[in-house]
C-alpha cells in the first residue's frame, strides 16, 4: 500500500500552528517578567541601567531620607511584578481554554488587554527615560502578540455572552457579581495610575510618606522622579491590562474549574505583592490603601461564592 505523501508544511507555520504558541509564549514572558519584578523588589535591588541612569545604587539611595524612597520604588515594582504575572495566568487560560475552542470573545479580550498593556510604554517616555530592558522586552514579546492574534483570527465581537452563567439571584451569580466589580475597579484604578504617572507623577498621600517634596527629589537626583515616572505609568498600564482580561473573562468565560482556578492565581497574585507591599514598607496611609484593600475583599468574596462547590465543573 502506498502511502500518501506527507504534506510540504513550513517549519515555521508548524511552530506558530493556529496561533495558540506564540500567545503561550507570550502569556509565559509576562509571568517571567513579573517574577523578576517580584524578585527584585523582595531583594531592594534595582536593574543596572536604573543606577546608570541615576547615577547611584540603591544602596546609596537608600542612604538616604531614611530609605523612604527606595522603599517606595519597591512598592510600585512588587505591585507592577505581581499584575504582570496575573496577566500571564489569564492569558495561558484564555490561550488553552476559550481559544482553543474558538470561542471568539476570547481573542478579543487578548486583543484589547494586550493593546492596553503594550500602548502603555509609551506613556511615560515623555518624562525623558527610556528604559532600555523594557523596551527590549516589549519588541520580543510583541511578535508573538501580533503573529498569535493573526493566526487565531476567529469573528466579530460576540453580540452576547453564553447562557450557562448562573442567575444573578444566586450565590454563584452574587459572587460573579463581585469579580465583575473587582475586575471593573482594577481597571478604573490602572487607569488613574497610568494618567497620574504621565502627569503629575504623585498624590499627596505619597509625598507624606515620603517625607519629601518634589522640589526635594529633584534636589536629591533629578532623574529620580523620571524613574518613577515610568514604575507608575508601567504598573497602571499593566492594571488597566489585566482588569480588561479579568472583566472579560469573568463576563464570557463559562463557569469551570479550570476558570475559577485562574481567576484565583490572578487574584493572589495581583492583589497580595500591591497589598501586602503597602504593610511591609510602612506605607498604610488609610485613604491611598483602602481601595486596593477593598477590592482584594470584594474579589476574595467573588471568589469564595463562585467556588468550586457552588460553580458547575467543565
């Protein structure tokens, strides 16, 4: 019996296949990055062309004003670390579950997350730092972006979600309700960062805790408030990014173990670095730590309704 022959497929259309690696790919990148982030604000370590372009270790910084602003460069870095890893947990479900099943709602919700988070590089340039690592980052991981996305192409925005959620009378629906809320806030919340990071930079409840103006960072280093210029504009950018992911997923997303177990890891990973941070450093300004307090609770809340004892299993 001959054999038909074997098709003359491209070596690199293997390895993109229907677009669901390459955004693998991507999704493993940003949980990368975020680990380090993590790791380096754990440690009060900074990278080595953030003390090039300051001119000064962290060590030396930390010298001074009694560390305060090393400590508060850490703070936005370990919440920045922590979303970042976030995004990549719901990329990886949004890739393996929902994308597979070419469920069309799910490339859109990469499509409009990844958007977000990649344009929002761009906000802090205009306070004169580039950051070099990062836009290095950023150009490698984008491909992988905009090859899976093309490859994946499915359909229009889905006109309305699937049926198989739960009634909003429910417990199920009542805690949905919550990671709605949760998910909606951290958007909202990314956004006013990301605005006051390509703005003013600070509100008054940093500069309290800091103990400085800005007139006396400048003093100190006048590089310093371009730096964390770009720690806030990143960490806002990357919370509008995974808020879009978390509303989506939670709006569309049939409820599953598989979903409820990632909505989980993003949680814990989003909301525990950007709380817990906060006590660590000292800054517990009640005004600045309540809202990220209030929606770690209303998103602990959705998660305990829409668990697995009350959410059917896929």
């Amino acid at each position: 019996m001959v054999r038909p022959p074997t098709p003359d497929r491209s070596f690199f259309a293997a390895l993109i296949g229907d677009g669901r690696p390459p955004l693998c790919v991507l999704a493993l990148g940003l949980a990368a990055a975020g680990g380090a982030a993590l790791f380096l604000a754990a440690t009060g370590h900074f990278l080595p062309h953030d003390e090039q372009f300051l001119g000064m270790t962290a060590k030396e910084l930390c010298a001074r004003h009694g560390c305060r602003v090393v400590h508060f460069m850490v703070h936005d870095r370990a919440a920045f670390g922590g979303v970042l890893v976030a995004v990549g947990v719901l990329y990886l479900w949004l890739t393996e579950f929902p994308l597979r099943e070419r469920e069309v709602w799910a490339w859109w919700a990469l499509l409009l997350s990844g958007a977000v988070g990649f344009a929002s590089f761009l906000a802090y340039l205009g306070r004169g730092y580039l950051d070099v690592w990062h836009a290095v980052a950023t150009l490698a991981l984008l491909p992988c972006y905009v090859v899976g996305l093309a490859r994946s192409r499915s359909g229009p925005w889905p006109a309305v979600p699937p049926s198989a959620h739960p009634p909003w009378r429910s417990v199920a629906g009542a805690g949905r309700a919550c990671l709605l809320a949760a998910s909606l806030g951290a958007t909202g919340a990314g956004a006013v960062i990301l605005a006051i990071g390509a703005t003013a930079v600070f509100v008054p409840q940093d500069l309290e805790y800091l103990g400085l103006s800005v007139a006396d960072l400048d003093a100190l280093n006048p590089r310093l408030v371009p730096l964390i210029a770009h720690d806030r504009a990143g960490f806002g950018g990357a919370l509008v990014s995974v808020g879009v992911a978390a509303t989506l997923c939670v709006w569309f997303g049939r409820p599953s173990r598989a979903l409820w177990q990632a909505l989980a890891l993003a949680g814990a990973a989003g909301f525990g670095p950007a709380v817990g941070v906060h006590f660590a450093i000292g800054y517990t300004d009640p005004l600045h730590l309540s809202p990220a307090v209030a929606g770690a609770a209303l998103y602990a809340t959705g998660l305990a309704l829409t668990s697995r004892r009350t959410v059917p299993r896929a």
